[in-house]
C-alpha cells in the first residue's frame, strides 16, 4: 500500500486471517491486504487500473467498480460489498480513495462494532469533521507520520479505533 512505512510496520503484526476489509481506493493494496486477511474488497473508481489488477486477484480480494453491472456511486459502493460479503459486517474499514468523507459517512455502518477505521493522508484539513464524528462514536485515534513508497514528503495515516477493538489496542 501506498501508505507511510511506520503505518505498514505496526499493521503488519496486527492484521490475521481473520480479518475482513472493505477498502475504498483499491489496488496494489488490496492485493497486499488479501494476502493478509480473511476477505478484502476494494472499491476503485479506475476501470483501467481494475482490470489491470484483476488477473492477479487472490480468491478473497475483490475490486469494485462503481457503475459495473450496479448503479451505484462510489461513495455508496460500501453496500456492495457488505452484499457480496454475505451482508456480513468489516473489521476494518480503510478510506484512502476519492470522496473520503462521503465514502466514510455512506460506510461506517458496514463496520463491525470492534472495527477499527484506516485513514490514509489523513493530515488533511477537509477531514477534520469527519474525525470528530469518530470522535463523537467513541473512536480514538492513533495517527503514523513518516515516508511512504515513492514518495518524498511526510505523510500521515491514522487510525480509527474504539476499546476492545478487532486489533487489541
């Protein structure tokens, strides 16, 4: 994943297969995430990108397309794969594609109550509502600053997570 190395790092030693992932801003990623866990689905909005990717999809990571045999938006794909996942609640909900905020507010609800919430390049001003909202459910949060692939600049992800949460922090 495109996310800064600190976040990568303390993920990895957490995440089972027992985890589920609904991911918005699929990819590389998603591949990395299959191999790591139960089920994970990625939403992507890149046609291209997507069937690029597909070929070399594990049988439990999935890419959606908004607009691909659905009417969905983007924002409001979360309801498909909460469909195609047997309408069975995500451990870990990650936000780091188009629409952030709206991908969040649509989704949350697809989050199991232990779930925590990834947020990539969340320094970002235009999230603040959005984490206070998290804060006002409860949600602590436990941000990861630091270089991420191919990139030269300080980046943050941060993430999302209540007591007793699916990670054990």
């Amino acid at each position: 994943p495109w996310m800064n190395f600190s976040f990568l790092h303390f993920i990895k030693e957490r995440i089972t297969e027992n985890h589920s992932i609904l991911e918005f801003g699929g990819g590389y990623s998603t591949l990395y995430w299959a191999k790591n866990v139960k089920c994970v689905y990625g939403i992507e909005h890149d046609s291209f990108f997507v069937e690029t990717l597909r070929p070399k999809m594990p049988a439990n990571g999935f890419l959606l397309v908004p607009g691909e045999k659905n009417l969905l938006d983007y924002e409001q794909m979360g309801s498909l794969a909460y469909e195609h996942n047997n309408s069975i609640k995500f451990d870990i909900l990650i936000i780091d594609g188009i629409k952030r905020n709206e991908c969040f507010h649509e989704s949350i609800q697809y989050l199991k109550g232990d779930g925590i919430v990834i947020w990539d390049d969340s320094s970002r001003v235009s999230y603040l509502e959005a984490f206070d909202n998290l804060k006002s459910m409860g949600f602590k949060r436990l941000a990861f600053e630091g270089l991420k692939p191919g990139d030269r600049s300080i980046d943050e992800t941060s993430v999302f997570y209540r007591n007793n949460n699916c990670l054990g922090l």
